[in-house]
C-alpha cells in the first residue's frame, strides 16, 4: 500500500467534502485529485527523482505532495529559511531535482545545476496513478540539525502508511471537523498531520507562517476543532487569549511537541483552555511522527493529583503507543530497569532510521534515537535531552532539564537553558543562561538550585541573557550557546 492509495481511497468515499483550505483555496479531495494529479503530469516532464518545496505553508504544498506520489517521485520540503548556502547544498545533494517554490523563494532556485524549476502544472493535463510499492521512498526530510550538519532521513511507503493506520480510522472524522496546520511544511508533524487527517476526513486548514494573532483569528472563523503546536507557539497563543478574554469555542484537541513543553506552560493551557483535550506526542522525523503520548486524562489525572510521582507525568511524553517498543539502553546496549536514564530505542513498522548517507537501524529493528531518557515503573517516558546535551561531570551524567526546570520555576527566571563546558578538573562543569525580566542575582540562584535539587547540580556561572536560540520548530539549540561559550574561554 502507499499514500496515494489513502488519498484515493478518501475522494472515492467522499470526494466532495472539504480537504484543503489555505488562502483563497477552498478544494474538496475531488478537487485535490485533480489538482495533484495535473501536478504529476508536470512533473513526468522532468527526468528526476525528486521534487523539493521550498515555501510556507500552501494549499499547493499539498497537492504537490500527493502529486510526487501519483508521478512516483520522492517529496522533498526544504526548509525555506535556510541561507542561500544552506538551501543550495541541500539541492545539489538530492539532484537531480526538480523544485517548486513560493514566489519569495523562486529567485534563489534559478540557475543551480541539476535543478530544475516547475512554475505551475497545466490544469488540462493529469497523470496517472503510479503503482509505487512499500519500499519506495515517498518522503526525504532534512533533520533540524540541532546539533550539527542535518541528514536527509528517508521515509518509505511501509513506513508512513502503517503510521496512519495505526493512528486514525478512515473517515472518522466529522465533516465539522478542521485542523489547523501551523508548523512548517518541512516539518514531520506537517507531514504527518496531512496525511492522517485526510485519511481520517478531516479538512486541513493551512497558516501561511505562524503568527500568534492570526493563528487564534483563523482557528475562530474557521471553527477549527484539532490542531498541533510547538512549545514557543503554545506560550504566544495563550498570550492573546488571555489578552481578549476570548476562548477558543471550537478546539477540541490540541497536541503539542517538536520540543520540550515547560510544566508551566501546560499547567496555564489547562486553566486557560479547560475544554480542550491536550496531547502531548512525542517523536521523530527518522519515526515518521509520534511514538508516544501523553493523553488528555494522563494530563487531567497529573494535574489534579497531590501525588507528586504522578503529577510529575505532566513533564514526560506519556507512553509507548500500541504499534512501538521503546527501551532504555546505556552506552553498552544494555536494557535498564525503570527509572535508569540512558539512550532512547525504539522500534516498529513506522521506524526508519534510514538516512541517505546510511541506515542507524539494527539487523533486530531497533533504532537509537539519539535522545536521553527514563521509563518510569507505569511506562511513561521522561526525556532528558539530546545525548549529546547530557553532562558528565565527575563521571557522574547530569540532565540540564532537572536543572533547567528548577531554575525556571524562580520567579525571576523566564527561560533557561544549561549546558556542559569542558573543564580540566570535572571533565564538564555546569553553565546556566537565563532569562529575566530584571536583574537575575546569580547568588539567590545557585542556592535555589542547591535547595531544590542538590550541591552537585548547582552551575557554576550562570549568565544572564536577552534570549536563547531556538529553532524556527521550537527546539532549544544548547549547541550555539556552548560553543559561544567554548570560544569565548
């Protein structure tokens, strides 16, 4: 099966109800058919395997994405604010290839060798269905590249077409029922919520690019009813419902990740939102999306409860689902017991781990995802952190996110990040950067560390800065503070 079957199956049941709106667009999968099948065509011109996006969010995004699949290409979305540099190594690395771009990016497409631009498809001419089978790869994602140069991970049929079917049932939805894609259509929870909420009947409600303001007017006038944020999205959107004193008649489900959600943030969407469903889901772009969730009565029951063992569930990613195994392993591979922090495995149909350099995935199915974590003895999954973000100190491995949400829950504290610096007598030393509304006394600091957690997790500088990086998917770059830091000593 492949994901143009999905998309076939959906306009045969039900094609003339809504699919996409963005913009002027209002298409029903009847009008989406053609659309990415006019694509097809144009892209059949072409003697490629690929076709990159390079663009915001767009009704066109979506009807190219099922179009590559009808032509039998691979989707490539390519992050739009790269550099010219950026943007163009990532091109040559995939050409030949054909590119389709929004009008503010056509100008830095033209004239790179083995590119090929597409202007628009003839809506005289569709193509024909291609016969794709599981192994074809349907979508390449660049990572976020977090911590260094990003890879191109490759996501198969056989595995995005099992992570629909295990997620939504088909046309379950309600003909009401809209959500509203914000993130960024390189983004694997852009991907992920297209094709199961087509899958499921839902219409897509496309923003161009986030704005806070304008995500809670569209998500009002269009009654939408299911949508997915990262954290830095989620904390601006209270912002302006908390300033009108309006709610958000309509939502009924909000999911949330890409990034670590601050308990606080969480805590406010409750009060502010106590009608909406929250979920928060947990994955990667090498998992085709979510491998675990914390439901909506997971996020109830921890909020409500004066055990802190399970209010604290508010701060994992909830559970494996049914479809996944997950494991903590340490360096060695061994499989801790519960509550041992180490590596995050993970294995299932929807795993890749395949990337176009080289597969991560083991003979046995398991992929080391690279991130830190604990299983509690219930199965909820608490990250920790990039591996590569966990400090060693001593001999001793420290997570900046127990550090990071004592500090943040200082008064005085708005954001913070921590992270290890090489030092000659510990191996690594602990740094804090925080930021304040006011002056931040580094004293007062250290010892509500020192008191909320212990002597050995107290930084040893803490530095007060006007913000922290952050990616445009909400992911908190310790690396760019580290290595400031590093070349500063």
């Amino acid at each position: 099966m492949n994901v143009t079957m999905l998309l076939q199956m959906v306009a045969q049941a039900a094609g003339e109800r809504t699919a996409v709106i963005g913009g002027d667009v209002r298409w029903t999968y009847d009008d989406l058919v053609h659309r990415a099948t006019a694509w097809a065509a144009a892209i059949e011109d072409r003697d490629v395997k690929a076709v990159a996006y390079v663009g915001e969010n767009s009704a066109e995004a979506v009807a190219l994405f099922f179009g590559t699949a009808v032509a039998g290409v691979s989707y490539v979305p390519v992050n739009y604010r790269w550099t010219d540099q950026q943007l163009h190594e990532a091109l040559t690395r995939i050409a030949p290839v054909a590119v389709v771009t929004d009008e503010r990016s056509a100008p830095r497409v033209r004239g790179l060798e083995g590119v090929h631009p597409i202007e628009s498809p003839d809506p005289e001419r569709v193509a024909e269905f291609s016969d794709t089978d599981g192994e074809f790869p349907a979508v390449l994602l660049f990572t976020s590249g977090t911590s260094g140069t990003p890879k191109a991970a490759i996501l198969r049929n056989r595995h995005l077409v099992p992570y629909v079917l295990s997620t939504v049932d088909f046309l379950n939805a309600d003909p009401s029922e809209a959500i509203l894609v914000s993130v960024p259509p390189y983004h694997i929870a852009a991907v992920s919520s297209m094709i199961t909420s087509l899958y499921a009947g839902r219409k897509i409600v496309l923003l161009t690019a986030f704005d806070a303001q304008q995500w809670v007017d569209l998500a009002r006038r269009e009654e939408v009813t299911q949508a997915m944020v990262v954290p830095t999205m989620l904390d601006r959107i209270l912002d302006v419902v908390e300033s009108d004193g309006r709610s958000l008649p309509s939502l009924r489900h909000l999911s949330y990740g890409g990034g670590r959600m601050p308990v606080d943030v969480i805590e406010r969407t409750l009060r502010l939102l106590p009608d909406v469903d929250l979920v928060n889901a947990y994955g990667l772009t090498e998992t085709s999306s979510t491998i675990s969730l914390l439901g909506p009565e997971d996020h109830r029951t921890a909020a409500g409860s004066d055990d802190p063992a399970v209010r604290a569930r508010l701060g994992s990613v909830g559970r494996a689902l049914p479809s996944v195994e997950i494991e903590i392993r340490d360096d060695d591979g061994t499989v801790l017991a519960a509550g041992e922090a180490g590596e995050i495995w993970v294995r299932g149909e929807q795993v890749s781990g395949e990337y176009l350099s080289h597969s991560a995935i083991g003979a046995d199915g398991w992929y080391p995802t690279r991130d830190h974590g604990h299983l509690d003895a219930d199965g909820f999954l608490y990250l920790h952190g990039r591996a590569d973000d966990v400090i060693v100190r001593g001999g001793e491995n420290i997570s900046p996110n127990e550090i990071e949400d004592r500090l943040r829950a200082h008064p005085s504290v708005d954001d913070v990040a921590v992270v290890g610096i090489p030092d000659a007598q510990w191996g690594e030393r602990i740094e804090a950067f925080v930021v304040g509304s006011g002056v931040v006394d580094v004293d007062v600091l250290k010892e509500w560390v020192r008191e909320g957690l212990r002597s050995t997790r107290v930084p040893q500088y803490i530095h007060q800065q006007a913000e922290l990086p952050y990616n445009e998917t909400g992911k908190l770059l310790r690396r760019v503070l580290k290595n400031e830091r590093v070349a500063a000593q």
